[in-house]
C-alpha cells in the first residue's frame, strides 16, 4: 500500500501531542497523530487527572472527619477503595473518551498503533491490523516517559509500586513506604495517608519537596508531620527484602542502616523518557540519558523532527509539553513562535496542604547574584480562609530589588494550586511590584493573601 502523505505527524497523543497535533490542524495543516495505548497519554490515564481524583476523595473524606469543626455532624465515615479507584478510572475514561472527539472535531487522522522512524519524513506504525507507512515532512516526538527503576527498587505490582499500580491499588496499603518525596511521591503519601495508612516518606535530599522554596518544604514537613506523616530527609532506601505480605526496607540515614517493615511501598524516583525502538539513534537525534536534546524551540537537529513535552527533558508537567505542542505546531505553519521558557512555567502539587510556585526560589535569586525583597503573608491573617477553617498556610514573594521584577513566587496551604497563575500571568507580562501593589484584589479571597505579600516586601502589608 502506498504511503499516506501528511504536512506534520506527531507520535504520541498525550498533552504535549495531542494539542500540537490540533493546533497543526487549526492552522490549516494536514495532521495525523499516532498512539500506542491511551489517547490523552500519561496525563489524562495514569498522571495529572487520576491523581487529582483520588486526592479529591481523600479530602472529602477529610472535611467528613471534620465534620464537627463546621457545625455539622458526619457518622460512621468510611470510603470503600475500590469505589474511590474505580470513580478514579471513570474520570480518566470520560477525558481519554474526550480527546478522541477533539482530534476528530479538528479532522486529526488517529491512528492506533505504535510508531517508529523509518528515514528522514518517514514513519511506520504498527497497527492491529498490519503496518502503515507514512510520511510528512514535519515529525514530532511526544512519546513522553515512564517511571524511573532503581535498581533493587524496582516495582513488582505487588507489595511495591510505581505510579500505575498507586492508582488502581491490588490492596489498602496499613504501612506505607514512599521512596522520593518530589510531587507524585508526596502526592500519593497526602492520598493514603489521609486514608488512614500508616505513612513514611523516605528523602534523599535534605527536604521533603526538595525543588521547593526552602520555607515552603519546611512549612509542609510541618503539616505533614503533624497528620502523622513520618519523613526522613537525607536518608536513602538501600534494600528491599520482599515476601508474600511484607517488605523490609534497609533505609540509611547519617551512615546508619535501620531496617524497618512495611506492606507496600511505592517507588517515586523520577522519570524516564521514552527514547527506544523510535528510530533515533539511526537518524543521528542526540540524546542526554534518556531524554532527546533539542533546542528552545524543540528542534532535535534533524531537519523537519522535533521532540515536545516529557521525551525532551525537566520540566516534565503536562502544561510544559501542551505550550510546545502550540509552539512546535506554529513553527511548522511557518509563524513567528516564542520559546517555552522554564522559569515561567509553575509547578503544582496537589497534596494537603498544596504547594505550588514560579520563578526562582530565595536561595537561586541570591545564588544568581540578585539583592532582593522578599513579602510574606500567613493564611492566618485572611478572613476567606478562616472562613473556609483553612488557616495554615503561606504565600512568599521574591523580588528583585533593584528594579522591582517579581523574581520567585512560592506557596503552601489551600487552593494555591488555582492561584500560582495570577504571579505567573504577572511575570509573563512583566509586571512591576508596583502594578501588583495598585492591583484591586476581590474581597473576600484567598488571592488577598497573594496582594498582600507583595505588600509585605515593601513593608506596606496591612494585615499583619
Ligand atoms: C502520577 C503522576 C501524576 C502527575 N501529575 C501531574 C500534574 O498534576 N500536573 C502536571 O503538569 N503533570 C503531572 N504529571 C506529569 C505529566 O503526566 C506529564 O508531564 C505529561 O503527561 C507529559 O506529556 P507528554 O505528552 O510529553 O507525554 P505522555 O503524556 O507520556 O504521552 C506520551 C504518549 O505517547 C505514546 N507513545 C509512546 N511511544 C509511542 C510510539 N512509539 N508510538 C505511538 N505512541 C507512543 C504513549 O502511549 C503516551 O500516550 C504527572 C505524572 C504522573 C506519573
């Protein structure tokens, strides 16, 4: 069978694929889109949306606990985890189901199957059907990543995890050890720990949440520990001995092997691109471990190739790979395309309390030679939320001080994870501390808070 010709193919149909590939075809552009498994990739089926399902159900739960705090009253609170999985699953389902009707709305050629670079503009997928060549002169990678192994560590599915089993648990975890304390690590802790698992997080650097603004990490070890969440920072999972219904881990802290027994331990470690049996070594495409090196515009080197979203390396968050799906798709179209620039892409986590940032922290604004103001503002001092009895919680706000430029925004307690976007809608139109400090906040809300911190940098905040 001839080739099916198209002006752009993209090979993966996650957050970062499957928007360039609906941008391409906005624009006018002939689009197909390969995918092996799930349309919506590993945000929409095993990542960003899942997760935040279950954690939604684990904060209901919370609130039912404290029932009593708002006059109300809640008996015999239970869940039952195969329902809060399988609710999970459906809200997977229904957005993966979604895509699908995108791509075909945008008259996007699906394709199921899995894709491998053939030659420069060529692809051959493997479908259940047989193989379909294709070509186009523009290929975009966005095969994403997977769970990092360590070795020793690895997850078996039974008694320790990766992420896709945290999801859909063969079991309720009684004594849990998360290895890696970055946000699906913590993330996974906040969700069965609220359920009542008994919950240690093993660190290895020297705080839980370590990409976080050092105050941030310290303010939610606090809160972690204090719904009975046991961390150890600095400390390093050697060894897991498993059997049938245990496993003992050999955790070093200071030099020191302790061996402690849990039933389940889930493996957060990181991440791994998905680099092999795409055709890229035979095309030249250079990579650093596992991730294809490109430049701020995606392009891999290769003529008319470019790699987007988790496969081209950090951040790796889904809004990153969507922004070069667009940015990739324009470049194609021949449009004037602006790079993605990681310092304005914020990173969210959505444990209890949530955490959620942009820019550089305190010590990298100083690190990088900056003098700077830094604002800060307790959920405390807030009227929303006391009255939303969320009153643990902070917003901190790094800027330079010499010109005013809102360097870093850092913040822990509720809701930060909706309102990190007004710092980062700030930095994107380079706003001064100025702008922010005549910015009419509404009343009463949680963004009073992100106002205020910025008043506190310049020693104007008025309630506190
Ligand atoms: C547990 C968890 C929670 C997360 N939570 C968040 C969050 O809250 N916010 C956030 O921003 N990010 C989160 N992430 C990260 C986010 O999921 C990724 O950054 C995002 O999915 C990357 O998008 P992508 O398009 O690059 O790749 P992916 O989503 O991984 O999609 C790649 C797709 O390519 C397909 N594919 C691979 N190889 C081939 C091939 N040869 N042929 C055809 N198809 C192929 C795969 O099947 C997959 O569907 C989370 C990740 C995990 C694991």
């Amino acid at each position: 069978m001839a080739a099916q010709t198209f002006d752009m193919i993209v090979i993966g149909a996650g957050p970062g694929g499957y928007v360039a590939a609906i941008r391409g075809a906005q624009l006018g552009l002939k689009v197909a889109c390969v995918e092996r498994e799930h349309l919506g990739g590993i945000c929409l089926n095993w990542g960003c949306i899942p997760t935040k399902a279950l954690l939604r159900s684990a904060e209901v739960f919370h609130l039912m606990e404290r029932a009593k705090d708002f006059g109300l009253s809640a008996e015999k609170i239970g869940y039952d985890i195969d329902a809060v999985v399988k609710r999970s699953r459906g809200v997977a389902a229904q957005l993966s189901g979604g895509i699908g009707h995108l791509l075909k709305k945008n008259k996007v050629t699906t394709i199921m199957g899995e894709a491998r670079l053939t030659g420069k503009g060529k692809v051959s997928v493997k479908t259940d059907k047989g193989t379909e060549e294709l070509t186009a002169k523009n290929i975009v990678l966005a095969t994403g990543a997977r769970a990092r192994e360590l070795p020793g560590l690895e997850a078996d599915g039974k008694r320790v995890w990766a992420y896709k089993t945290a999801l859909q648990p063969p079991h309720m975890p009684k004594k849990l050890l998360v290895i890696g304390s970055g946000a699906i690590g913590i993330e996974f802790a906040s969700f069965y720990n609220t359920l009542g698992a008994e919950t240690t997080v093993v660190e290895v650097l020297d705080r839980v949440l370590p990409v976080e603004d050092a105050e941030i990490s310290a303010f939610a070890m606090k809160a972690f520990t204090k719904q009975g969440m046991k961390i150890l920072e600095k400390s390093m999972v050697k060894q897991l001995d498993r059997s049938a219904d245990k496993v003992v881990a050999h955790i070093e802290t200071g030099g020191k092997v302790e061996k402690m027994e849990f039933d389940t331990v889930i493996s957060a470690v990181g991440i791994v691109g998905n680099v092999e049996n795409l055709g890229l070594e035979e095309l030249g495409v250079k990579i650093d471990r596992t991730h294809v090196v490109t430049d701020e515009f995606c392009r891999t080197g290769v003529e008319g190739l470019y790699a987007i979203g988790d496969i081209a390396g950090a951040p790796w968050l889904a809004h990153k790979a969507s922004h070069e799906g667009v940015m990739v798709a324009e470049l194609i179209k021949g449009m004037h395309a602006h790079p993605v620039k990681p310092e304005t892409i914020a990173g969210c986590t959505y444990c209890h309390p949530q955490v959620a940032s942009v820019g550089l922290t305190e010590a990298k604004a100083k690190e990088q030679g900056y003098e700077v103001k830094v604002g800060k503002f307790p959920f405390i001092g807030n009227g929303k939320a006391i009255a939303l009895g969320e009153p643990e919680g902070l917003i901190k706000t790094v800027f330079d001080a010499k010109t005013g430029e809102l360097l870093g925004a850092h913040m822990v307690g509720a809701e930060v994870t909706e309102m990190i976007q007004g710092y980062v809608i700030g930095r994107k139109l380079e706003t001064t501390e100025q702008d922010l400090m005549e910015t009419v906040f509404p009343h009463p809300t949680l963004s009073e808070m992100m106002h205020e911190s910025v008043l506190d940098a310049f020693d104007r905040v008025i309630h506190m």
